[in-house]
C-alpha cells in the first residue's frame, strides 16, 4: 500500500481531532505514568525521559501504521498497565522493571506474530465490538455533562457552541467549541501556563534485568492487563468504526517498537480505543477513507509531545478539567452514537450487546482487570448460550 497521502485531503478538522486526541491522552493518564515511573524509581530527570521516548514511539507507530493501512489508527501507552505497576513496582530496581517491560513486550509481540491475538479478535461479532466501545466511551460522553456541576457557565457555553456549529457548521464543531472553551477560559483565568521553558529530555539508556519473581509476579500480569484492558478494545474500537484491518501486523509492530524504545523509557506502546475513537467521529471528516489523516495528525502531536518530555505534560495539565472533559465527551459524542447504533441494528444479537456494554460501562475490575474485558466475556458468554438455544 503507498504511504503518500494529497495534501488537499487534509482539512483543519482533521487536524483538531488529532489534537483533541493527544490533549484526552495525556491529561487523562500522564499523571498516572508519573506515578508508575517513580514506583519504578525513576528520577524526575528519567521521568521526563520516558515522556519523550512515550511521545516518539506513539508517534512513530501511529503516522506510519495509519498511513500504510489508510485507516486511523493510533498507538498509546497502556494506561492499565500504568495503574497495575503503581502498586506492583514499588520493591523492584528500576532495571528490573524494565527487564518486566521486555518481557511482556516479548510476549505481546509472539502474540502478533503467531496470529493467535488475531484469531480471538475475528470470532467476536460486530454488534459486541460496537457495544464494547460505546461502553468504554459512555464515561467520557457522561463527564461531559457532569463537567456542569463543576463550571456551569464553561461547559454550558461549549455544548451549546457544539450544537449551533453541529447545526450549521458540522465540520468545524469541535474546532469552535475547543476554541470557545479555551477563550473563556483564558478570560476567567483559569489556564495556569507554567513559566517554565519547554526543553528536550534526554532519555537514558537502563540496562534490564531479569528475576524470576519479577517477571511472574509483574510481568505476567502486566502483559494480560494490557492485552485485555487496551490491545483488545483497540481492535475492537477499528472493528467497531468499520475498519478492517490485519490485527495480527498491528500488534506485532507496536510490540516491536516498544522492544526496541523500552530500555529508554518507552515501556509499552499498544493500540489506543478511546482517543483513537476521537479520530473515528463524522465530525472529522465526511469521508470515512479520509479519517486516518486525524490519526496521522495525532502522530505529528505526540512527536511534538515527545520532543518536549514532561514540560507538554504540564502544559496540558495546566487546562481546566471542565474543558477537558467537555471536549473529550462532545468530540466523542458522534461516535457513541454510531457504536449503540451498530450494537442494537441485529435483533438476534441485541441481548448479548446490551449485557456487553452493561458490563463495560459498569467499569468492573476483577483480578487487576478492567470492564472492556469483562464486557466481551460476558457478551460473547450471553451470545454462545442464546445462539445455542435458538440452533437447538
């Protein structure tokens, strides 16, 4: 497939959907890589380290991966597994920690390359694919509303610049609304910019370890939750959207970036569902064909983001979180709609669809794993039972 793209396919939409993304990512889980890093025992410099090398690897991953399948496709880090070595790490040296990033790297990337992912991925039906991600987005759609009880006026003056520009200008309504909420924003003084300047983390280089104990206790874990609580909704996500693209290449690849980047920093790259889903909206391109260029723009923002370390976290995180969560919800908001629309279109498959995303929104964690998960179990559980008794 060619790797060029017109330039005239490239719309100011596209652009802010990809920005959009990568604000959603970092604000929503930096915070969260801080924490695991210093549960590592990470200093602040390496911190700012592993921020770049996360910001490059997702950059990498998602231009060239989006530009050869032409379908939007965006890398991320793994959020859950971030949140599972905040309590999992502390006790291990930080070259142990990075030995239990190889590792799982390792065996995510077999899984790629063996086509056993794939396989799992092909039998799950549309409909539960689809109420799985309108589960996983239902949060972000929600927090958009609750997002009144903390800056009434803020978010008030979003959804309704949302729905004028939704009503009269449907290819810039996310790009009015995020400029409407940064304007009022910046009037009432709510973005703390930082008057520290944005400079370039140098990663280092970490040499691995390996122990038993750390690779069985963390490692293991570490690869099934990022398996089953990102890699999986992410593919689920591209299915959902109608995108039909080899799983098995994706997982490898992004398996094989974070190998190569993890002694720096670059622990776990993996393919994203949520901002990846921001990409995906009819608000950002009428053409479906075209959408990728979000995703390709994404890339470029995380670059960016990467070059920068720690100091574009800041930056982001100097944003009010009422804006945060009412650009989140609003851009995500035509993809929520289309995903309960492909979950409930097949009345055979509508029972096993609505117990998914019950199950997903419910945000459940059993054993260190989250709801996404549990939510295709539970669907395709409901799904087997009820096909059988219909054959039977």
């Amino acid at each position: 497939m060619p790797v060029s793209f017109a330039l005239k396919d490239v719309s100011f939409s596209t652009l802010i959907a990809g920005f959009v993304a990568v604000l959603v990512g970092y604000t929503s889980s930096a915070a969260i890589i801080f924490q695991a890093a210093e549960a590592a025992g990470a200093s602040a410099v390496q911190i700012g380290g592993w921020l770049s090398m996360l910001g490059i690897a997702q950059g990498l991953a998602s231009i060239s991966l989006s530009l050869y399948y032409r379908a939007p496709i965006l890398a991320a880090w793994s959020t859950p597994g971030a949140a599972l070595l905040v309590t999992s790490l502390p006790g291990t040296s930080l070259n142990e920690a990075i030995g239990v990033f190889l590792f799982a790297s390792a065996l995510i990337f077999i899984c790629g390359i063996t086509g056993l992912f794939a396989r799992l991925m092909n039998v799950i039906p549309q409909a539960i694919s689809a109420a799985m991600l309108a589960g996983i987005l239902l949060r972000f759609g929600a927090d958009a509303f609750l997002s009144l009880q903390q800056d009434f006026w803020l978010t008030f003056a979003m959804c309704v610049t949302y729905l004028l520009s939704r009503r009269l200008l449907p290819r810039f309504a996310i790009v009015l609304t995020l400029l409407v909420g940064l304007l009022l924003a910046l009037f009432r003084g709510q973005i703390a910019l930082s008057d520290s300047p944005l400079v370039f983390a140098v990663p280092e280089f970490i040499t691995p370890h390996f122990s038993w104990a750390s690779l069985l206790g963390v490692g293991i874990p570490f690869f099934i939750v990022t398996m089953a609580s990102q890699n999986a909704p992410g593919v689920a996500t591209l299915k959902a959207a109608g995108y039909q693209v080899p799983v098995s290449p994706l997982i490898a690849i992004t398996a094989l970036i974070a190998l190569v980047l993890t002694p720096f920093g670059g622990f776990s790259v993996c393919i994203a569902a949520i901002t990846a889903a921001i990409c995906m909206g009819s608000d950002v391109h009428p053409d479906p064909k075209k959408r990728y260029l979000a995703a390709v723009a994404a890339g470029g923002f995380y670059l960016l983001a990467g070059v920068f370390g720690g100091s574009i976290g800041q930056l982001f995180t100097a944003l009010p979180q009422p804006l945060i969560h009412a650009i989140a919800g609003l851009a995500l908001l035509s993809t929520i709609s289309g995903s309960l629309y492909r979950a409930l279109l097949d009345e055979k498959q509508r029972d096993a669809a609505v117990v998914t995303f019950l199950i997903t929104a419910s945000e459940l964690t059993l054993w260190g794993i989250g709801a996404a998960f549990w939510g295709l179990i539970g669907g395709m559980m409901t799904w087997f039972i009820l096909s059988v008794r219909e054959n039977s």
